[in-house]
C-alpha cells in the first residue's frame, strides 16, 4: 500500500511538472512575445564574450523553461513507469525532483514571488513523503 501511495505523489509531481511547462510555454507565446516587450527589451549586452541583446537572451530561457519542465516530467513518468508494480519509485529520482523544488522556491524567493513558493513548497512537501516511503519501505 505505502509503495502505491509513493509512486501516486511522485505520479503528482511529474504530472505537474509537465502541466506547469505547458502553462508556461503556453504564457511564452501568447504574452511575452509582444512587440512593446521587445522594444523595453532589444538592448545589446555580451554574454560570455558574445554579444546579444537582452530580449533574444530572455526569449532563449523563457521558451527553455517551459520545455524543460515538460521534459523534465516525461523523463519521471518513464522512470515511474519502468518500476515494477511491487516496488517503490527510485529515491534518485526522488532526490533530483527534491533538488528541482528547492530551486523553484528559491527562485520564487529571489525573483518570482509566491506562486512558485507555494508550488514548490507543496510538491517539496509530497516529494518528501514520496522518499521518506521510499526509504523506508
């Protein structure tokens, strides 16, 4: 019973994952591809000796983000889905979607604000149960 209850949080957490990347991929292009943000944003800066300007930069790791956490979901499904029905989900598995949370929250701390807090503060909390069953067994 405690392993079904391990793989439905860790099933929670890659779901969002990939609920979350759509939404934000889906903001990506319906609201922050917009001629009067491109104007604030078209700025030279160099990065790593390269010049670019700011609103190329900022596009790049919008549109990566939310790719990224799609991908990030599919790769914990497949895991998810390569354990058998008897065993837990991989406390690996569990320690990186930690460490992912961690950073969420320190980003909604640092530059976000209180959604991301609150999302990663709760899939941190079902993430933890998740290895906590999973370690114990």
């Amino acid at each position: 019973m405690k392993n079904k209850i391990a793989k439905g949080l860790y099933l929670i957490n890659s779901i969002t994952s990939i609920f979350i990347g759509l939404l934000h991929t889906n903001a990506h292009f319906t609201e922050l591809v917009t001629e009067q943000l491109k104007e604030k944003l078209n700025h030279p800066i160099v990065v790593t000796g390269v010049e670019s300007n700011i609103w190329d930069l900022w596009q790049g790791m919008s549109f990566m983000m939310g790719i990224l956490l799609i991908i990030v979901g599919l790769l914990h499904l497949v895991i998810l889905k390569g354990v058998d029905e008897k065993s837990y989900p991989p406390i690996g598995g569990s320690l990186v979607m930690i460490l992912m949370l961690l950073f969420v929250i320190y980003s909604g701390f640092s530059f976000f604000g209180s959604m991301q807090i609150y999302g990663g503060s709760t899939g941190l909390i079902l993430q933890t149960i998740c290895l906590i069953l999973s370690i114990r067994k």
